[in-house]
C-alpha cells in the first residue's frame, strides 16, 4: 500500500481497527456476575483479524 491514503480510505481502516478489540473487562461482571470467569472477547460482536478476513478496502 502506498504511503500517501486518501481520507476516506483512513477512517474506513480506522473504524475497522476499532472492531479487532475485546469488549470491555467491567461487561463481563454486568452480564454474566462477580462469579463467572468469562474471556472478554467471547462477548464482542465482531472479531476481524488481518489475517483470516481481509477488508475490502
């Protein structure tokens, strides 16, 4: 990829970095209890990884 994007091309990267994270550690006590050890990233919507699903960008 060149070194030079257009804007558009950056907020659409930037928005889809946004959806590699795990939700937040405080959303598994609100769903599931204090008890229940639970990963974060088992409740997160989308996982996207540059490995497995390339943006179509």
């Amino acid at each position: 990829m060149g070194r030079n994007k257009h804007l558009s091309k950056k907020k659409t990267l930037a928005k889809l970095n946004s959806r590699t994270k795990w939700a937040p550690f405080w959303t598994v006590m609100k769903i599931y209890g204090t008890g229940r050890r639970v990963h974060p990233a088992r409740h997160t919507r989308i996982k996207r990884s540059w490995k497995r699903a390339k943006s179509k960008v």
